[in-house]
C-alpha cells in the first residue's frame, strides 16, 4: 500500500513537473519573441503585470526607460496611462453618484459653476449628462490640446477653446445620446463638474478617493512632477524611429489621459473594480455602481477593435464572451501606450505598458498570448 502510494506521488510529481517546465518553455518563448518585437518596433520599454483570482501574480519589465540614459526599466518604472486614466475618472465619478453628489441623467449645467455648456439646436431637444459623457454619447468632438507655448491654460479656456488654449471649443456637435463620438474634450468636462462640485482638484479627489484607499504609490496626476516622484525614473516616450522626447503632459486637461502610474497600481485598481463587481468590496464603488459601469450604454462598431464586437459602458470597453471583457486602452504621441484588460467574473486581467511609438500593436499581441497561454475564455467574434 505505502509502496503504491509513493508511485503515485512520484506519477503527480512528475505531471506537475512536466505542467510546470510546459509553462517556463511558453513564457520564455514569448519573452524571447518579445525581445525580437522590441527590436522590430523600437520599443525601449515593456512593463507588465498579471492579475490572478484577485491578487497580483506576476509583474515583469523588460528594455531600458531612454535610448539616452540607458537605464533599465523596473516594475516601478513611471509609464503615462494615456486613455486608461479615463477609466479612473469614471470610477470616481461614479463614487460621487453613489454619494449623492451628481444624478448622472440630469443636465450637466446642474452641476457645473465655473463654467456652462452653451445651448444649442441639439441640447434644445436633449440634454448633455454625465452618463452621455461617460459613454461617449454627448455630442462633443474629439481634439487635441496644445497651448501658447509659456501661456498655461486655465480649463475654463480649454471647454472655450479660447486663446491661450488652441483646441476646439466644447460645442455639442449632434443629438446627445444619439451616436458614439469618441471625445476627449468630454472628459475635460467631467473633470470641471468634479471639481465644482467636489471644491478640490481632481488630482487630490482621485488620490484621496482611490490613490490613497488602494495604496497606489506610485500614481499622479500632477505633472511635471512634483518633487516625490521626480525622484522615480519615468519611461519618456519614443517615437517609430526610437527617438526619445520629453513626456508632453498637458498641466491642467488631465481627466483624458494624464494619469502617470505603474502597471501594478493599475492592477491594484483593477482588483478593486472586479471585486466591487462581484460584491465583495465597497473600497471606491459599491456592486451597484460597478454593475452600472459594465453595462453596455451603446454597440461599437466591430472595426474598432480590429473586428471584435465590442460595446461602450460608462467609462469602460466591454468585450462579450463566455465570460465578458473589461477593457481599456490608451495610447498617448509620441509613443506611450498602456492595455488594461480584465475578467470581472473570475478575478483575472493584465496590464502593459510600453514606451514606444509602436507599443500599442506589440501591446495588442502581449495581450493576446497572455489571454492563450493562461486559457482565458476567448472573446467572441
């Protein structure tokens, strides 16, 4: 008897072995892949991190945070966020619905004091709301946001398109509600109504509403940076010739895309959101307000995600499958990228972030092999 049960653990050992030594040979294979692609792409940098039944379980880092100082990229290592911040400030807009503080079906000009989306023959028939910017439904249009070099904007000038601002002014373009206009300029907007209502910067509402709660040591969204993360070295991006340039932050429109942070305290965020989803935790949103931001507000045209049905929630890409996609991307010129995907039903997800004009595609194929070599279920198509 003692003798049969040592060959079967000898028999398990050796499976779990084989298991074990199949999964190294697959990740070494794509960490030798990925060198190569890193190459191919001029993509200086790579940081990564795993997301497993509700923990961390891996994070990775690959490549150097210049061509020019050379050094190497840490799991601490700075990235820009890009559109990913938006999925932040969606949570935090949400936390000031649940509080009370916004409906998210009234009319903005509720809310805002500092400023009022002007009336139009479209928001005659219908009002732009929090939810219609959340889900990119309002109307407004997408642009850039570039200023009188030495001239700081203030946000007021930014939603005016006003000297020295020199992007388009905040105009309701179409029916609110309508259609699906990707728009940075509503996030803008998002982050005024907060700040009028909450009296604080967003930069202290989002550290002192999820930064803070979720430890996340290592995110701002003050920039340049102030004099505690300066001290942190920050991948600069890089363009398709892998020319280094310093990060173009805007210093006051930050709602859209200026979170600075690390693939793990995006990981960190993340865990919280599944785990709000599944009602296990209230630390920055409740089941409700987590289930209302993975509701599907619109479909998407498959072509946006290179042919995968895909729909539009309140802040949040949401991929169906056997079990759904919550997924955010955020690519920032001249070369930042960032992918944060996760499985709310079943704890698991990913995050990367590159430092290259090319990440976004070798990002999009990270992804992919991570999504393969760990069996998730496969998005449908």
């Amino acid at each position: 008897m003692k003798k049969g049960w040592k060959i079967t653990i000898c028999v398990l050992t050796a499976i779990l072995l084989i298991i074990t030594a199949t999964f190294i040979f697959r990740y070494s294979l794509l960490e030798s892949l990925l060198s190569k692609e890193m190459k191919k792409r001029n993509v200086p940098g790579i940081s990564m991190t795993l997301i497993e039944n509700n923990s961390i379980k891996w994070s990775k880092s690959y490549g150097i945070i210049d061509n020019e100082s050379r050094i190497p990229v840490s799991t601490e290592t700075l990235f820009q966020a890009a559109s990913v911040t938006k999925l932040l400030v969606a949570t935090l807009a949400l936390h000031c619905v649940e509080k009370g503080m916004i409906d998210p079906d009234k009319n903005i000009n509720d809310y805002l004091t500092s400023w009022k989306l002007s009336d139009n023959e479209f928001t005659k028939e219908k009002k732009v709301t929090l939810r219609f910017l959340l889900s990119h439904r309002a109307g407004l249009p997408d642009t850039d946001f570039s200023y009188q070099e030495g001239h700081r904007p203030s946000l007021v000038q930014i939603l005016n398109g006003k000297q020295p601002a020199q992007n388009k002014p905040a105009q309701v373009e179409h029916l609110p509600g309508s259609q699906w206009q990707y728009s940075n300029l509503g996030y803008v907007v998002i982050q005024l109504i907060l700040e009028d209502v909450c009296q604080r910067p967003i930069s202290q509402l989002m550290q002192e509403i999820i930064f803070d709660p979720l430890q996340m040591e290592n995110s701002t969204l003050i920039y340049p940076l102030n004099d505690e993360f300066a001290k942190k070295d920050e991948a600069l991006p890089h363009n398709e010739k892998g020319r280094a340039y310093p990060a173009d932050l805007h210093p006051v429109a930050v709602a859209q895309g200026g979170l600075i942070t690390t693939p793990e305290d995006i990981a960190k965020f993340l865990i919280a959101l599944m785990c709000a989803y599944r009602g296990e935790s209230e630390q920055i949103i409740s089941k409700e307000m987590a289930t209302a931001m993975f509701h599907e507000e619109i479909s998407l045209d498959p072509n946006y995600f290179g042919g995968i049905p895909a729909g539009q929630g309140l802040g949040a890409f949401i991929v169906q499958g056997d079990e759904f996609y919550i997924l955010s991307v955020g690519n920032n010129a001249p070369g930042s990228s960032c992918w944060a995907v996760c499985l709310p039903q079943s704890g698991q997800g990913a995050v990367v972030m590159t430092n290259g004009c090319q990440g976004f595609d070798l990002s999009t194929k990270i992804i992919g092999a991570i999504i393969i070599l760990n069996h998730w279920p496969l998005p449908h198509f």
